[in-house]
C-alpha cells in the first residue's frame, strides 16, 4: 500500500501550496501599503473638502447627505449608517445596483466560508492529495489508493453492493459533487432573490417619475417619407398609443459641429491669449482646496459691458477692468501656417488674430442655424405620458424589418450627437472593425502574459535565465517577493492600464449614447479580465512553467485525463497567486482608491497647464466613477472566489474574496456619494450583464469539480456534474426571458400605480413581488422625488450645436 499511494512531501507540494511565507509577506505588505493610504486619507479629507467631499459640494442631489464628521475616524460609522434609501435616492439606481452586487458576494462567500472552514478544510486535511494521480502515472503497473478510484475498487475483485456501501461511507470526492450542487444553488436563490429587489425597486422608482427621459422614445430606422416633425407626429397619434407632444428628427448637424468644436478651440485660445497677456496676480490660497490650487482667476480681474463677447465674461472676476495690462508688456503672438503644405508661417497678434477668427466663426455658425439640414432615420419622440411611451418601446410599430423601431431613449445629456446623423453601414464598420481588434489584442495579451506566468515558478526562470535562477534559490526571501509580488504586480497594473484603452475603443464605435458606451466597456474589460488574465492565465501556469506546457500541449491535447490533470494542477498551482492578488487589490489598493491617488498624482500636471479661470473650473469638477473600469475586475475576483470553493485551501480564497469585498463595499459606497460624479440615468441595466456572467463563472465552476473529480478518475461522479451545467443553463435562459423585460420596461401597472399614488395617497394597492414580511423595507423606495427629475428639468432633445449661446 505505502508503494502505490505516496503523499506529497514539502518538496512535492504544487507551488499554491508550498509557500505559505508567500502569503504572508504580500498581507504585511498590503496591510502596509492600505493602512498608510487610509491613514494619509483620514487626514487629508477634511482639509481638502474640495476634492474628497467634491460630489457633496457640487451636486443637488448629494445635499440631502448627511455631513460626515471631521474626525480621524468619526466619519466611518457615519458612513456605514447611509441606508439604502438614501444611496437610491442620493446615487441613482446604478449606484444601488453596484453596491448591490457587492452585498450579494459577500453573502455567498460567508455562507460559503463557513462550510470551507467546518466542512471542506477537514476533508482535505484528512485525505492528502496523493503524489501520482490516476491515469496519469507513466508507470500503469502503479495504481493509486482505492479511495480516489470507483473503477480501481471495482475491478479489484470487492462485491459491489459492499464496495458501493464503503465508497458512500469513505470516499470525500463525494464532497465535490455534493458542494458542486449546494453552491450552485445558492448563488441562483441569490441571483433571483436580488433580482426580485432590484426589480421591485426600479418599478417603483422609474413608475413614479415623469422626466422628458422617460416619456421619451428613440424611434430609428425611420423611411425617407416619413422624415418630417409633422409626419412622424400623425404616424404615432394615428396608431393611438398617446398624444405626441414634441418630435426632434436628427439631421445631419457634421457642418456645424465641426464649426463649434473649432469655435470652442478658438475660444481656449483666445482666453489663454488674455490672460497670458494681462498677467498673474497673487491671491490667498484656499485652505479647502489642493496645495498647490489656485482656483481663482489668474488675472486682475475684469468688468465688461453685458454686450461683450463671451471670451470677456469667462474672463471676469469681479473687479474693475481698465483694458490695460497691470504693467508694459508685449502683446502675445502666435504663429499662423499657410502656403501649400502649411510649409510656411507668420507671426501675428494672438489676441487679435483669435478675436477676428471668433467673428468670423460666429457668423459662419448663425448662417448654419438658419439653414435645413439633411434629415436622417433617427428621431427622438417626447409622449404627453410615461405610459404611452412605455406601449410604444414594447410593441412592433411596423411590419417591415428594420423600420420604424422604437426603443427606450437616453437622457438628453446623454446622447452622443455626432453618432446620431453617422449613417448606419458606417456604424457597422466600425463596430465590427473594433471586434477584430479586440481579437488581434487577444492574442498580444497572451502573448504579454507568458512572461509573466513563468515569472510565477523558479523552475521556468531557471531555464530562461539560469543565473538569475540560481542566485534566486540561495535567498528565499528575494525569491519569494520575485514569485509573489512581480506577476501580482504586473496584473494589477494591465488590470488598471488596459481598461483605458478599451474606453477609447468602444467610444469609437459609433454608439448613440454615453450609456451603451459605459455597458461596452464593461464588457469588453470583463472579457480581458476573464479570459485573458483567468483562463489563459491558468493554462500557462500549469506544471513546472509554461515551457512544459508549450512542449506537452500537443500530448495534452490527445490525452483527456492529461489535459484534465494539467488544468486542474494549475489551479492548485496558482492558488497562492490567486490570494495574493485579491490580498493586493482589496488590502493594498482599495485604500488608495479613496486616497484617489491617480487624481493626486495628475493634479499638479493639470495644474501646471491650467491658465484660464475655464481651466481652474475644470480642475476642481468631481472625478468620473466609470463602471466599466472598476465592475469587471470585481466579477473576476467572485468568480475566482467561486472556483476555489470546494478545492484544497479553499478558505485561503474565500478568506481574502470576503474581505475584498467588505472593503470594496465601504469604499465604493464613500466614492458614489460623496467623491465622484456619475451618470444616473442608466436605470440598473448593468446588473443583467453582472447575473449573466456570474452565471458563466458559475459554469466554469462546475467544469473545474468535473476536472478534479475525473482527475481522481471518479468518472461517475464527474458525469453527474454535467446534469448541473444543463441545468444552470436552462436556468440563464428562464431568468432571460422571466427578468429581462423587467429590467428593460417599466410595467404599466407600477405606472398606474403610481399615478393612483399621487390622486389619493391614502390608496395603497399591494405588490405581488414584496413578501408582506418585508414590504415595509421595500417601501423606503417611495419618494417624492427622484435623482433623474432633479438633474433633467428644463432639459430637452436638441443638438447643443443649435442653442448654445
């Protein structure tokens, strides 16, 4: 027996699991790192109000926020106190949305540490992971113990009533079919069970508002003779949805668009002319703002005539103006191009060549405003009700395809109005041309990525680098930061760095408005995160470096059980790497985060360059929380808890997810209220995307406990996982068609309801998706107003182009 079953010593251990000094140099640098930025944090926030309160000080909407204390720490219970209702109503439902997602994780990962702790831990320390699996020892005279092989006991020569008996009594790979089936089930009870609070909570939220959004349709593919106000008008009231109170057909504005684009670069230039010319004068620096802010104009201030131009009121400041410079000084020039080629310049008064560009401007675009623009299949129609809008996006205007089809609108200042007049086939190509360079990105990423999985093994770098290798292996504690801390590293910083990129991508492809923007970039950043950085990842991690793999795929390949082991060893294998990202990310950098260093370490740049009272303006806006950048990270590390949680050292995972996204919660929840500004008029669609690809990271669990259980060549078992797979995927397609039109329409009965509400607020009609037990809870979302209806009054759907003064 001692010959066919050896248990892995330290020497043997996969790399996940023989390093635990690598875990614990990454907590105490992390620990380091995040307290020192919590604590610089603490410090700086109430002295810089302008840029840590910057949401609370500019927004309307943020007012209604309690007043965090000034104290060191005072301000964080505070903060934990902010219900729910006060973030919707704050925030806006994306913010309730994201942070929703959060509370869901750390749900599962509790429920599921638990079980990790009492139950999983003690299997696995009773039962070592053998030395040789099944299957894969290149001695076939050598079997494993009877323990990890139904078919090994089966075909000893055991009756099989008693060997079925002592396989239930003895056998743990039971425990991964087990969790498999209870994990799984749980996070689709957590799924629908958020989901239906969602749900009730937009209902309730978008049927009791009545902004220009929301009673608006986007209607396209409108046909040439129907391209008129008037025409799309009686169209409409002829098929007696609603009263139609206002049609605004796009027309093709690219003329007068460039105009104002080179308008505004004029404009920019002309006040940088002015204030360079009129000089700096000395202010008293504002206690509440950055060190190095200067917020007040540069200038000694002017005082025009309310006939002036523009360039002269953005220029003033309060006081007297005399149109003399403080003292003698040059006009500044600027240097004009001209001549074939642009080859040749000459040098001109800057003030006056950019005032006589501007009249020159000014005239060109009000001769434009005059002028009938080319109609285009697009329009954006106001109903007299959110009711008659609602009928219309969820019926089929037309029986021909691609005509007349109506579609819930984005918010006026949401729509990108350039893409609105861009015909449709050029849409397409740019669409598609962004996908294939996504594909060609693809593989670079893998190919980037291969250093820096062999950077994960000391074997890999003894066989590229043999020295380094060497010099590597007489110092444990060098190696270990080597091992550790590089590859973690460098993922976080293509994590960080990438997503810019596919920001500028999908800006690019010719989308209407910024909202469907913000949910492209959230998915092209979650297919990077989680196939690039996850799966491949995990395949050039396997054995003893990727090298090996790239030698052995093609054996792999044909041999199942091979595969199936190479996969699964690389899971364990990266294991500790995986923890310590998490570590890294939640521990290190979260902290960093509300320190909003990236802003701290651009400001003084920015400041630099800044001149103009315009650009002062600028610089003390609140940052931008985009989702795209910070959701895609945090479905992989759920998913990543996820596959983790039955395996070996499982705990270590969930241990580190858990604290993740407790922080996570707590920092984001600071970001969306009081630090950063966000768009609040996308009305929760990120949370199907967020289910969706839980869903699919639920799927590769149960692909990864089908691996380790035909690993162990426990094939029968292995097998009843894929009733799982079938199931969770007719479960994604139920939960498609039950829950998707409800986070897309608002029902007409939570409109009608509504409406009832405000004629007579004694009537209350119940809900049939509130359990009476917690419907109290859900009617904190009743409110008088909403986020949406303070920031759109007096908006409407016109291009900027037609009516900025």
């Amino acid at each position: 027996m001692d010959n066919e079953l050896r248990i892995l010593s330290d020497k043997d251990v996969p790399w996940g699991d023989k390093h635990p000094r690598d875990t614990a140099i990454q907590i105490v640098l992390s620990v380091a790192l995040g307290l020192g930025a919590f604590t610089t944090f603490c410090i700086l926030r109430p002295r810089w109000p302008g840029l840590y309160a910057a949401r609370k000080r500019h927004k309307d909407e943020a007012t209604s926020l309690p007043e965090l204390p000034n104290s060191l720490l005072g301000w964080i219970p505070a903060l934990w106190k902010i219900t729910n209702k006060q973030v919707l109503a704050s925030g806006g439902l994306d913010a309730y949305v994201f942070l929703a997602f959060f509370r869901m994780a750390i749900k599962f990962l509790s429920i599921a540490l638990v079980f990790a702790l009492v139950v999983i831990k003690p299997v696995h320390d009773q039962y070592p992971e053998p030395l040789h699996f099944p299957g894969n020892d290149t001695d076939h005279n050598t079997t494993a113990s009877a323990i990890y092989s139904d078919h090994a006991r089966l075909a000893s020569g055991f009756d099989f009533s008693e060997a079925a008996a002592e396989l239930y009594e003895t056998d743990y790979l039971w425990m991964y079919l087990v969790f498999a089936y209870f994990f799984t089930g749980l996070i689709m009870y957590l799924i629908v069970s958020e989901t239906r609070t969602i749900i009730e909570i937009r209902q309730e939220y978008l049927g009791s508002q009545t902004t220009i959004t929301d009673r608006t349709i986007r209607l396209s593919g409108i046909p040439p003779d129907l391209r008129s106000e008037e025409k799309i008008k009686q169209f409409l009231e002829y098929l007696e949805i609603g009263k139609v109170e206002k049609v605004s057909l796009c027309r093709n504005w690219k003329e007068l668009d460039d105009l104002m684009v080179e308008r505004m670069t004029t404009l920019r230039r002309l006040e940088e002319a002015w204030t360079v010319y009129l000089g700096a004068r000395r202010v008293e620096r504002n206690l509440e703002s950055l060190p190095v802010s200067q917020p007040s104009p540069p200038g000694p201030g002017l005082d025009l005539d309310d006939d002036d131009g523009e360039d002269s009121h953005l220029l003033r400041n309060g006081n007297n103006y005399t149109g003399i410079a403080p003292y003698p000084r040059d006009r500044p020039k600027t240097r004009v191009w001209y001549g074939p080629w642009k080859l040749r310049y000459r040098t001109v008064d800057a003030i006056d060549y950019y005032e006589t560009k501007m009249k020159r401007l000014d005239e060109q675009i009000k001769a434009l405003r005059k002028k009938e623009f080319e109609p285009t299949p697009l329009a954006f129609v106001t109903m007299d009700s959110v009711a008659s809008c609602q009928m219309a996006v969820q019926a089929v205007l037309d029986p021909s395809p691609l005509q007349l089809l109506a579609n819930t609108s984005p918010a006026p200042p949401d729509v990108v109005w350039p893409n609105t007049y861009m015909p449709r086939s050029r849409r397409m190509l740019q669409a598609w041309s962004i996908t294939f360079l996504i594909t060609v990105l693809t593989v670079f990423w893998v190919a980037l990525l291969v250093p820096i999985a062999g950077a994960l093994n000391i074997e890999t770098i003894k066989r590229v680098l043999p020295r380094l290798g060497n010099a590597l292996d007489q110092h444990s504690i060098v190696s270990s930061l080597v091992v550790t801390q590089l590859p973690t590293i460098a993922v976080s910083l293509l994590n960080v760095l990438v997503p810019y990129l596919y920001d500028w991508l999908s800006n690019l492809q010719g989308m209407i408005s910024q909202g469907d923007v913000e949910l492209s970039v959230i998915s092209k950043n979650f297919f990077f995160t989680f196939f690039n950085f996850f799966i491949v990842f995990t395949v050039l991690g396997t054995f003893s470096g990727y090298l090996d793999f790239l030698e052995k795929i093609g054996d792999s390949l044909k041999d199942t059980p091979k595969l199936a082991h190479t996969l699964a060893s690389s899971l364990a294998g990266l294991l500790n790497f995986y923890v310590n990202f998490i570590i890294l990310q939640g521990l290190g950098l979260f902290p960093f985060r509300l320190l909003e260093f990236g802003s701290l370490a651009t400001y003084p740049i920015y400041r630099i360059g800044a001149k103009t009272p315009r650009d002062y303006a600028e610089l003390v806006q609140p940052p931008i929380f985009s989702y795209g950048f910070y959701l895609p990270q945090t479905l992989l590390i759920f998913i990543i808890c996820m596959v983790y949680s039955v395996l070996r050292s499982s705990w270590k995972v969930l241990l580190a997810g858990l604290a993740y996204f407790v922080l996570g919660h707590f920092v984001h929840k600071y970001q969306l209220l009081y630090a950063m500004d966000h768009r609040q008029h996308s009305t929760g669609r990120g949370w199907l995307m967020i289910c969706d690809r839980v869903i699919v990271g639920t799927v590769f669990f149960q692909l990864t406990m089908a691996g380790q259980l035909a690993l162990n060549q426990a094939f029968i078992r292995s097998t009843l996982i894929f009733p799982l797979i079938l199931l969770t995927l007719w479960f994604a397609y139920v939960y498609t068609r039950t829950y998707r039109p409800l986070m897309k329409f608002i029902a007409l009965r939570s409109i009608r309801r509504a409406e009832r509400s405000d004629l007579d607020p004694g009537v209350h009609e119940p809900n049939p998706w509130v359990d009476p037990d917690t419907e109290e809870e859900q009617s904190e979302v009743q409110y008088d107003g909403t986020v949406d209806e303070a920031g759109e009054t007096d908006l409407r759907f016109v291009n900027p182009s037609l009516i900025i003064p």
